[in-house]
C-alpha cells in the first residue's frame, strides 16, 4: 500500500472486548512502526469512553479515538449491548445483525473527518463483522483490509461450517468440510446454534452475508503467525481472492491498574514459580452451574494451586451477585483457609497474570486473544471450549500444535464436564506427567515461533506488517 501523502488509517473493530483489544494493540504497533502515521480508531461511544478511562499504553494518547451514535435500545438490547461483555449469549446475534445499521452512521464519520483532514483516510482497517466497510472505502477511494482477530484455522473452519452447513447434509457423527476434505469435524464440535441453524435462521443470516462480504476486501490482514498457523493459513488462502498476511501475535500490553486487583497479583508473588493454574472463560461466555460445581471438585482434588476468575452461571445475570450455592459446599472458606485456590470476581489484568512466572497453566475457554496471550507467555493450556471459533482453535491446539488438552466441549448448555477428566488433566498438565512435559515442551517451541515472528530482519510478522502497509 504506497501513497506517501495521505498516511491516516482508520481502524474499525466490532464493539466486544475480544476485538476491541487486538485493534488497539494493532493501533500501537501501526504507530510503533511508523511514527508519522495518523491513526483514528472508532467505535461506540460506551466503548470509547472505556478506552479513554482504561489504563492505555502511553502511545494511545497519538491516536484519534472516535465514536459514532448506536441505539441497543432500538434494537430491543439493554444499553450494555454495546460492550456485549454484559449481555446473555443469545442476544449476541440481535446485537451482530443490529451492528450492521451502523454504515450510514459510519459513512458520515469518514465524510468528516476527510472534511477535517482535508483528505480521506489512505484506508480503512475493519472488523470481519463489519466487512460491508469496504462500500465506504470504495467511496471515499481508500484502500480496504479486514483485520481477523481470530486465528487461521478456526476461522476457515468455521466460515466453512456456517457456508455449507454440511451437518445437515449427513447422519454420520463425523464429516469432512467441503472445501476442506482433510478436515473432519465431529458434531460434538458444533456450537448449538450452528447445530440447529437450516440457512434461514438469524446466525445464517447474519454470517452467510458477512462471510461472502469478506471476498470484497483488497486484504486481510490476520493475528496469527505464519510458522505456527500452517495448515489454518494455507486453507484460507484457499478461499480467499485476496493476499492474507499474518502480523500476529497482536496482544494488548499488561495493565495492573484494573482498581481492586492487587490482591491476586499480591497472592501470585508469593506462589512457587509455575504453580498456579489460571482459569477463564474469557470475555463473553459462561458456565452452568452443574458445570461449575463439577469444575470446582476437579480443581480441589488435583491439589493444584489455582486463580478462578468466576462469574454468575449461564441463565443469571452476568452482572448480578454472585451465590455461594453454585458452588460445593464451604467450597471458597476450604480454599481460602487453605490458600492454595483465589476466586476473583469481575475482571482480572489477564495477560499480566500470565506474563507471571507463578503461572504454569491456563485453563481457558480458548477464544483466540487468550490463545495467543497464553501461547506467547509460553503457558500450556487445559481446553474447555464453549462456542464458535473456540472449538476449533482448541482442536488445532490439541491436533496440530500439541499445545494443549482438551477438558470438556461443547457449547455453553450441552458441554459436559467431569471432575475426574478435570482432575486427571490439570494434575497431568500441571504436575508433570508425561504428556504434560511434552505439551510443556511444544509450548516453548511455539513461544519461540511467535517471538521470531517479530524479530527484524527475516520474522514473518515484520514481513507480513510491511507487505501490508
Ligand atoms: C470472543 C469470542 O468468543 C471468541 O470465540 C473469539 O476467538 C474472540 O472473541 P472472548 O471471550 O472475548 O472471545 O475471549 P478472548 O478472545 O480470549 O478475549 C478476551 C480478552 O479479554 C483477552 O484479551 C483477555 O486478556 C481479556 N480479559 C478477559 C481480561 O483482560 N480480563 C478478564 O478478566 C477477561
């Protein structure tokens, strides 16, 4: 992309916390790399504001945050929608197909700010979910790129199972995708909505449309790395008409400001050097409470060391108190008085506590950002996917990179878990076992690749950044 004149970008990301943060670390490396660059990131105005107050790396203060005006209430969401952090799982696709009335509010945003500059953005850097950018960018004349902040693999895979629906097309419990006939996927590794979708519903609707929209763009740019994610790359690439570079990994930068924390960075200073598992769900989903209570006997009876950031169960409100009854009895007063479990409510400085040498294991829903943050801090990971993407980034995790054990799957309701899997796997990954050394072993081989991938000179990341821009 060459136009040494008009070097301001524009970054678009979805509004949810898991898009919001690889955007903004992309903004900083944008900048890092090239001082002179004018970087404008937009977004709604709750979640501008949430930047704003966030504990920004200094070099967020060079970029222009912008908000443009959307109504959940319009749409018949709660005001949180707009964060999606808040919000019950399946108003997640009113809130997708409600994102979609943001063009004309998008379009006027751009026509201002070429008012402004007194010229249009060299280009537009957009969400997937907000593919349709690119008939802004064609307007005003500006380059166009979609920055997937899912890995290779779970989103070629995932495209391809929303495209063709090739469950429905079988009885059998295993199948190939279309595209993809070595990719043999298990209908245990479908989401409810995905299982139950016929291509009329409001998920085919919504990603269908957005899928096909992605084919329009000049480039995509991906967070990933070129040697860790061979197989997921080259099936993109198959399907996709434009070039697809790798600049991962993009992580946000450690933050211990989050008020009411220091505590649990205060409890991990004073553990044995990678001894505490690290368990979350991430930023959206959730558990049920069987589920919990399951996970909770799991976790005690591995003796393991443990740091739980825990939420209401699926069904109750995430925002809402949280009830000792979801788990085993006097189960937070055993772990306490034994210190050897933390139970931290609300959100916790993720990559800040996995950049900690107390922390030996993550147990993770898998969502893409938590990948990398674990991967990158050479962090094995105990797998226990929930919906979308997640399943497959733990399948090639398992598969492909050895990085990684599966716990339990399946999406939020259906996922079954076992304290005796639990306990099995955490003790095997976390004190040891066999598999546990080797999956230690890939681990550091993998963190290698993706520190290499930013190294000057011949890291692929650097290649990837500077074929793009
Ligand atoms: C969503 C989708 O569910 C997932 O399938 C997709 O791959 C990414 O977006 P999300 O729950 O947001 O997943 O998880 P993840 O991608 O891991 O992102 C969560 C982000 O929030 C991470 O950067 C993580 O460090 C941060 N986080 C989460 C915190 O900083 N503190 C917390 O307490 C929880």
């Amino acid at each position: 992309m060459e136009d040494g004149n008009r070097q301001h970008v524009v970054l678009f990301p979805f509004m949810a916390q898991g898009h919001i943060n690889p955007f903004l670390a992309l903004a900083e490396l944008l900048r890092r790399r090239r001082p002179t660059l004018f970087v404008t990131l937009v977004s709604t105005p709750l979640n501008i504001q949430n930047i704003k107050s966030s504990s920004c790396p200094p070099s967020l203060s060079s970029i222009r945050l912008r908000s443009i005006p959307f109504s959940p209430a319009a749409h018949g969401l709660p005001p949180e929608a707009e964060t999606t952090a808040a919000i019950p799982f399946h108003q997640i696709v009113t809130l997708l197909l409600a994102s979609q009335s943001l063009q004309p509010a998008f379009e006027q945003l751009i026509e201002d700010i070429t008012q402004e500059d007194g010229r249009p953005p060299l280009c537009i850097i957009a969400d997937n979910f907000f593919a349709w950018s690119f008939h802004v960018a064609r307007r005003f004349g500006a380059f166009h790129s979609i920055f997937f902040t899912s890995g290779a693999y779970g989103t070629a895979v995932y495209s391809s199972l929303w495209t063709h629906l090739p469950h429905r097309k079988t009885d059998s419990d295993e199948f190939p995708l279309p595209e993809f006939p070595d990719t043999i996927i298990h209908r245990s590794q479908l989401p409810k909505h995905l299982l139950m979708a016929d291509g009329t519903d409001p998920w085919s609707d919504f990603l269908q449309r957005q899928i096909s929209l992605v084919s329009e763009t000049d480039a995509v740019i991906i967070n990933t790395v070129e040697e860790v994610e061979k197989t997921g790359l080259r099936m993109l690439r198959k399907v996709l008409p434009c070039p697809v570079w790798p600049v991962g990994p993009v992580v946000s930068s450690p933050s211990s400001a989050i008020a009411g924390n220091d505590h649990i960075l205060k409890w991990l200073d004073s553990q044995p050097p990678a001894s505490v598992l690290y368990v979350s769900f991430g930023s959206q989903n959730t558990i049920t409470a069987p589920q919990m209570k399951e996970l909770a006997m799991g976790l005690e009876a591995s003796r393991t060391r443990f740091l739980w950031v825990i939420r209401p169960p699926v069904g109750f409100d995430v925002k809402g108190e949280f009830k000792a009854e979801w788990l085993p009895e006097k189960f937070e007063e055993r772990m306490r008085d034994e210190g050897t479990g933390v139970l931290a409510h609300g959100w916790v400085p993720q990559l800040e506590i996995l950049s900690h040498a107390s922390t030996g294991g993550f147990l993770s829903h898998c969502g893409w950002n938590s990948v990398l943050e674990s991967l990158s801090r050479g962090v094995p990971i105990v797998a226990w996917p929930l919906s979308g993407d997640q399943l497959y980034n733990a399948k090639m995790m398992e598969e492909e990179l050895g990085v990684c054990v599966e716990v339990a799957r399946g999406n939020m309701e259906s996922s079954r878990a076992d304290r005796v899997v639990v306990e099995k796997v955490v003790k095997e990954v976390m004190h040891g076992g066999q598999r546990g050394k080797e999956i230690r072993r890939r681990v550091e081989e993998v963190r290698g690749l993706m520190k290499e991938a930013w190294t000057e000179g011949p890291g692929s990341s650097v290649k990837g950044l500077s074929e793009f821009f």
